[in-house]
C-alpha cells in the first residue's frame, strides 16, 4: 500500500449535508481500517455557527449517517477520530477574504504536524468554486513550496461545455491541473474499476472485444427512487445532465478505450479522452430525433403506495419538460467500434434498482443447428455494478435429448463469493487515493470537456425542437411505451431483475 502522508482536509461547505453523508462515514471507515495518517485533521468550513463540538456531535456522534458504524464501539475509540474534526465559520460569505481562515489552518498544521499538505474539498455550489479558489491562492494556500496542495471538486462540472470550460479555465488561474480531483463517486465503485481487470488483466474478453465478435453494447442505470428532496436542483439538471454526462461516460469510456500502455493516471486517462473523443457527435436532427427518447415518470401507485409523479414533486415546475429518463444510441467512430451500436438508459422511478453493462455477441456466421431454437439467446456477458455485484456469461449448452435443440445457461461470478472482501465505499477509495496523490480515478479535465461535446447538441436539440418530444412512463415502469424502438432488429432492452442471474423481465418491485 502506498503510503498516506501527513495532511490536512479542509472541507468547505461542511454543514451541508453531503459531508454527513458521505465523507465523514468515509474518514471513519478509513480511520478504524487504520488507512488515515499518524498526523492528520479535519477542518470544515461553512457559513453555519457552528462551534467544533456542535460540528463533531452533528457528523460524528448525533449523525443518523454513522449511527449503526459507531453503536457498541468504545467512546475513547469514536472520540479519538471526533477530536481529528475541528470547525471553522466563515461568517456571512465565502468571498470575504480568508484571512482568519488562513491562521486557522496554519495554527492546526502546527498543532497536528501535518506538514503543509492540504486538501481543499470543495462540497459546495459549483458558482463559487472559483471564489474560493482565488480566496485561496490570494492567502498563498495554493503554493507548493512546504507541502502539496490539492484540491477535490464535485459534480456538476459544468452545465454544458461552454460553462466547463469556463470552470476549468476558472480554476486552472489557481491551481495546476495535477492539482486538481474532480470527483466521480462511480469510478470509486469496485466493479467499475474490474471492468479495467476484465478487459485488460484476461487474455480471453480482449480478443472478441470488437466490431467482428460485438452485436451491440447496452447499458441500464436505472433507480426505483424519484427526486426525493433535490426536485429544485433536479429540475435544472435532468437525467443527462445528472448521471449521463459524467457517471454514465466514464461507464462508457471503460468500454470503448484501447489498451493502455500501463496502469499510471496519465496512461489511463489518455485512453479515456481518445476513447470520449472517438464518440460520435451527432447534429442533425433527423438523426437526434431518432436516436434519443427522453421521459418524465407520472404518478403511480406501486406496492398499494401512492408515488407522485415527477411534475408534482417539490422544487420542481408544474410544466417542467425536464427528462428523468433518457435513452440513447450512439456509435463510437473508431476502428474497433465502427458500425457497433451503443444504447445507454437511465432513469428514476424505474422497478428496482441496478447498473449493468451488457456486452451482445454476434451470433455464430454459420449456423449448424438449424431448428436450435437460438433466437433472441445471443452469447451475452453481463457486467453488474450494483447491486449483487459480479459478471454473468451467458452462452448456450444442448438441451438433454434428441436432436440438437440450444439453451442458454449461466456462467456467473459474484463478488460475494470472494472471502473475506470487504467492498471499499465509492468515497472511502477515492478520498484515500487523493490523499495519496493518486489521480487516476479522478476526471481529467479534458474528458470532462469531451463529455459535454457530446451531450451538448443533445441538450440544444431538446431546447429548441418542438418535434423532441417528451414521453410519459408510470413510476415503477421500464420507462416510455417506446424505448424498445431505439434498437435495431429484433432486439429489446434486458430489463434486469435485482439478482444478477434474474432473467429479463422479472424483478423485485421495491
Ligand atoms: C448522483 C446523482 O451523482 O448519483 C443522483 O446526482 C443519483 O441523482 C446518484 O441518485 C446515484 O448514485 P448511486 O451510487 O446510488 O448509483
């Protein structure tokens, strides 16, 4: 294991509630696994008047997020880590000069020995990500002369391309881009980062990784849950803004990218740009109409519960066009992708739960079996990212008897199985590999900008055609009527159950 020096994380908009959530349980599971440096602290920063003990009680030792991590354990064991959190209340506004905030981190770096090495976690709106940068580097916080500094931004990344490159060349003024984390909490999930091993680690998948072996690539990101309290920043957002743009590409980007030469951040994120690179933008409208189907759940009534439907949820427009559902094929220009269709769904409000990847083998070119019955049972692998995580395979075997009739059986891998594993979370992973200076996980800031060339046109296309239409789905459905129409031929979508061995079609209603 690489070694984790003395630092400091300093976490601005603290009292919000991404902190609770996420990062704090992530320091304490990286404390009792003994991942946190001997010299180590925490500062949160926010514009609450919160004292450090108020801070400590409401992450820590009253927080509903650690509640089941901290029952039974010794309170000088919770206490050690609590002590590690310290507060600090900038007052009426993040753009008043960071003086006192300076003396406060110079006076923790003394009292901590965390030798100069800061990370700055920006968890707040994106529109003040550069105020903060630029208050930053005005206290000479940026410089690297006694200790590294970094700094770890959150999505959104921009609101279309225009806006992140703005963002990048905003932050770029005041921090260098090996500086710079931006965080995508699905390339912290342990099977994002196999599909790497599967592809590159195996002489067997490589080998039919292409045009000649591949039908078609499918990707489902679905979730049973709806807007829950975000209508108001959902509204704005919408599916492919909220999860395609970023999460969903990078899902992508792992499939397409070539072999890198080995396994740095800068050789893997190459690959990754090339392949975001190599999609196809599509502008014109035909095609856009064709290729993209976007929708809006309705209210339902799913397990004898009443759901609203999205129109009606907090925060969000009665007439709101915006789309929690989206679906679209693509092709990926390139010599090894050529002519193979993408289609990559996601939504809210769909049966249950779960993010996969479907890899379509071309059927065999001369068949022997004439009367096999092999219709619609193309050789698939299955890459689960959650849950039941694991990788299933799914190719044909002769039915006992007679003749030569074919069905398909599994072959299937679940990481359950592995003894002993303990699934690192998403942020545990990456706020360890950004303390230890590891960026490969991280979005680069040009695969950011390759992203939204993509979607833009998608987004402009939505923004200004009356003929993009906008399709209604109950809650708790696969999505619009229509989705299907998307794929060529005879195929469908796979709609997945919540196991990984459930065979299309049926699933756990949650
Ligand atoms: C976030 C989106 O980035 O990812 C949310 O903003 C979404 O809308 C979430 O619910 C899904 O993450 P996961 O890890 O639960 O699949």
């Amino acid at each position: 294991m690489d070694k984790t020096e003395s630092q400091m994380l300093i976490i601005f908009g603290a009292s919000g509630d991404l902190t609770a959530r996420k990062l704090i349980p992530a320091l304490f599971n990286l404390y009792q696994g003994q991942f946190l440096p001997k010299n180590f602290s925490v500062l949160g920063v926010s514009r609450s008047p919160l004292s450090d003990s108020d801070f400590r009680n409401k992450v820590v030792k009253e927080s509903s997020y650690l509640k089941t991590d901290i029952d039974g354990k010794a309170a000088d064991f919770i206490n050690q880590f609590s002590d590690k959190l310290f507060y600090h209340d900038l007052g009426s506004s993040y753009e008043e000069p960071y003086n006192t905030l300076a003396e406060r981190i110079t006076s923790l770096n003394s009292e901590f020995q965390t030798a100069y090495n800061f990370i700055f976690y920006l968890s707040t709106p994106p529109n003040i990500y550069e105020v903060i940068a630029k208050n930053l580097s005005e206290q000479g916080l940026t410089v690297q002369e006694k200790g590294w500094k970094r700094l770890i931004v959150e999505k959104p990344f921009g609101y279309d391309l225009a806006s992140a490159k703005n963002l990048n060349h905003n932050l770029h003024k005041y921090f260098k881009e090996k500086q710079i984390f931006r965080i995508d909490h699905y390339l912290g999930k342990e099977t994002v980062q196999n599909l790497l091993v599967t592809r590159f680690a195996n002489s067997i998948f490589e080998p039919l990784w292409n045009r000649n072996y591949i039908q078609h690539v499918e990707i489902t990101n679905a979730e049973s849950v709806g807007v829950e309290k975000r209508g108001g920043y959902y509204d704005s957002s919408g599916a492919l803004r909220d999860m395609f743009q970023n999460h969903l590409l990078q899902i992508v980007s792992l499939v397409v990218m070539e072999p890198p030469i080995g396994s740095t951040a800068e050789e893997i994120r190459n690959e990754k740009v090339k392949a975001l690179k190599s999609l196809r933008i599509v502008k014109d409208h035909k095609t856009l109409n064709e290729n993209t189907i976007r929708g809006q759940y309705l209210a339902a009534t799913i397990n004898g519960e009443k759901v609203k439907g999205y129109r009606e949820e907090d925060g969000v427009n009665p007439n709101s066009t915006t789309e929690t559902f989206v679906a679209l094929k693509f092709f990926v220009d390139n010599w090894r992708w050529k002519d193979v269709p993408f289609y990559v769904r996601t939504a809210k409000r769909m049966p249950t739960k779960v993010t996969e990847i479907v890899i379509h083998f071309k059927p065999p070119h001369h068949h022997i079996f004439v009367d096999a019955g092999l219709n619609n049972k193309d050789n698939k692998l299955i890459i689960r990212i959650q849950p039941d995580e694991g990788i299933l395979i799914k190719f044909g075997v002769k039915v006992p008897g007679l003749g030569f009739k074919v069905e398909r059986a599994n072959l299937d891998f679940y990481y359950s199985s592995l003894e002993g594993t303990n699934l690192m979370a998403a942020y545990e992973r990456l706020l360890l590999d950004a303390m230890q200076g590891d960026a490969t996980l991280y979005a680069r800031a040009d695969e950011v900008e390759a992203a939204w060339e993509f979607v833009d046109p998608i987004l402009e296309y939505w923004k200004t055609n009356k003929d993009a239409k906008i399709y209604g789905y109950s809650a708790g459905v696969w999505g619009p009527q229509n989705e299907d129409d998307l794929m060529e031929g005879k195929y469908t979508w796979r709609n997945p159950g919540e196991n990984l061995a459930d065979d299309p079609e049926f699933c756990v209603i949650k």
